[in-house]
C-alpha cells in the first residue's frame, strides 16, 4: 500500500499536470489536506511530508485535533469545510485560520465579534450552492453579491472568496460546469470592486477540471489517506 508521503506526491504531480494543461504557475494552487476523521499522526505524517494547509469537516473533531498537534499550531493553517452552526462560532473563532463554509450573514458576523483581537483576522469563503440541489447547503447563486458585499465590511474577519461542492459526475467536461460557474461568480464580484482571490473547489475526482477553471484551492482527502 502506498504511503502517505508517496500519496502527496502523486497528488502533486497531478496538481503539476493540470496546472501545465491550463498553462497556470503550479504554485498558484494551494494543496489543503482534508484530515477529517484521520488521526493526529497520519496529520503529523503529512505535515513531515512538507503540507501545512489541513482542513476539518467537524468543529469538535477540529478542536481535538489541533490541541493533539499545539507544537505546530505556528506553522499550520486550519481550515474548517465543514458545516458550521451558531452555537459553535465561538470556539472556531478561537481556534481556525480559515473557514469555507459560510452561507448565512449571520454566522460571519458572530465570527467577526468573537475572534480574540491578538489574532489575525478569521479568513472567509461563502459556500455557494453551485449545483442548485435543493437539499445541499450553500447560499444561491442570487444571494452572493449581497451577502459578499456584507461580510466584506466586518471588521475581524477577511472575505477571501467562494467555495462549492458540486454534484459529482465522472465525466471531465461535465465536471468542469459547475466550476466555470463559481469561477465567473468570483469574477463578477472582482469586477463589482470586491478585493477576492480565493475559489476553494476540486476533491480528489474533479481537482484537474477544478484547476481547469481555475480553482486556487483543492481539497483532498481520500487520495492521501485512503478511503474513509
Ligand atoms: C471530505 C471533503 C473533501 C475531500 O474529499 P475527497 O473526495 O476525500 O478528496 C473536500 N471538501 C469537503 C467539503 C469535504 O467534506
């Protein structure tokens, strides 16, 4: 079985190759390591491997992970990409560098309230509903413009740009849809003044059509780690 240094690698030559297919500078896409449900040494693993980007689904299992890890709490960047529901905003305040998932105006505003003023601003994606499926969670397409110009204003915290999760589909021209529509939300909004460079999109099925459309952030888990 392939190790997990060996697994990075792989996924940095595909991230290289597609990076080279789109003619884009491979450094202009960051690799984020999705460490849901893996343990604290496979993480510490990844980190030896030279990853320093590690994103959590669940707030609690973030929380744990990153007290098991607190001697690399300097040099590691936490993103949350999982959901998050108000009564949790405090702690994930306190605790995360970044987080993908806001899709209420409410939830950002809590967050700029509640991160300690010692900390850089909390970094912030909206999640969009890219796919339109009426059970997914992330704003509508409709709602970005104005919930971006709100949370673009607060105080503690920095909109950075937009994230999805499309509708998987196997077929690369199909899964570069989705894409190309939240690449050209970004670009709408950069135009309407919003100082925004971040679109967080590609999994380990989609990250060569995600870069195709220019994704600036992939996250991947199941081809580091394994199935879960
Ligand atoms: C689990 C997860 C990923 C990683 O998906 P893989 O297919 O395992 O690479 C990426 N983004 C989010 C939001 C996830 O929940």
């Amino acid at each position: 079985m392939a190790t997990i240094v060996q697994n990075i690698q792989e996924v940095h030559r595909r991230m290289a190759r597609a990076c080279a297919t789109a003619d884009r500078p491979v450094q202009s896409v960051t690799l984020l390591v999705v460490s849901k449900t893996q343990s604290a040494d496979r993480v510490r693993a990844a980190f030896e491997a030279g990853e320093r980007c590690f994103g959590e689904n669940y707030v609690q299992e973030g929380i744990d992970k990153i007290a098991a890890l607190a001697d690399l709490r300097e040099q590691i960047q936490w993103h949350l990409i999982g959901p998050l529901q108000s009564n949790k905003t405090r702690i994930v305040a306190e605790s995360f560098d970044w987080v993908h998932t806001i899709d209420r105006l409410k939830i950002a505003q809590r967050l700029s309230e509640q991160r300690p003023p010692h900390l850089p601003p909390l970094q912030l994606c909206l999640q969009v509903n890219i796919s339109g499926e009426a059970s997914k969670s992330g704003l509508a397409v409709d709602e970005v413009p104005g919930i971006a110009r709100a949370v673009a204003v607060l105080p503690r915290v920095e909109l950075r740009g937009l994230m999805a999760i499309p509708e998987p589909a196997t077929d690369p021209a199909a899964q570069r849809v989705p894409h190309r529509r939240l690449r050209e939300l970004l670009t709408n909004l950069q135009r309407a003044g919003l100082d925004l460079d971040t679109l967080s999109m590609g999994m380990t099925n989609d990250l060569e059509a995600a870069i195709a459309e220019g994704a600036s952030l992939v996250r991947v888990g199941t081809a580091i780690f394994g199935a879960r």
